[in-house]
C-alpha cells in the first residue's frame, strides 16, 4: 500500500468511526499534538482537547452520519467533500462539509473542517 492509499484509509476510517459517537474509537486516529478546527469556531489543539470537542459535539447530536461525495490525497493531505447528517431528537439536518486531513506516520496531526455554522445552529434551534 502506497502512503497516499494508507492516508486514504486513515482518513476514511477515522470519519467512519466518528459515525460511533465514541471518541475512545478516534484517538487511534489522532497525534498527540493534533489541531482539530471546525473553522467558524476556536480550534482544539492536542489530543485531549480534541477529544473534549469531540465529546461535546457527540453531546450535542444523537447520530452522525457521514457520506464522502469526493476524496482527493497528494501525499500527506487528504481533502474530503462529504455530507454529514447531523440528528438531534426528531431533526435531521444534511451539513455540506469540506474537510482537509494532514497525515504524519500514519496518524492524523491537522483536521479543519470547513461548513456553515448558522445550518448547525437553526438545527440547535439556537
């Protein structure tokens, strides 16, 4: 397997392992000094922080689901296009995201992932 095709993998799995709501299951994932930044907030640098945010986003939602539409990688940068279904009670809400993974040995050290914070607030109905 080349390392594009294990960024590839990483990165697929990681997203596949968000839809479980258990952040124990992305830490495998992340670098200890990781920069986890939904990009209309603060980002959360390091491992525990990221994993915090995390854990306040499963909070948040009952269920996540994520569909990749595209997926680009060149070299240690993986780009994802993908819809993520955010569910909190009764509500669904469908958040077109774009998401930049950084890769070092095997792990993934920058996550940014850019979309429309006032999609997520109308569905908090904030």
């Amino acid at each position: 397997m080349t390392s594009e095709e294990e960024a590839e993998r990483t990165v697929q799995d990681c997203l596949a392992a968000l839809e479980s709501h258990d952040s124990a299951l992305l830490r495998p994932f992340l670098t200890d000094d990781v920069v986890y930044h939904n990009i209309p907030v603060d980002p959360a640098v390091g491992l525990e922080a990221a994993i915090a945010f995390l854990d306040g986003f499963f909070g948040m939602f009952s269920a996540t689901t994520v569909d990749i539409l595209h997926l680009a990688v060149r070299g240690d940068v993986v780009l994802t296009e993908r819809v993520d279904t955010l569910t909190l009670g009764d509500n669904a809400a469908a958040l077109p995201v774009m998401g930049t993974f950084e890769i070092r040995d095997g792990k993934i050290c920058a996550w940014r992932d850019y979309f429309d914070l006032v999609q997520v607030t109308t569905l908090l109905g904030q």
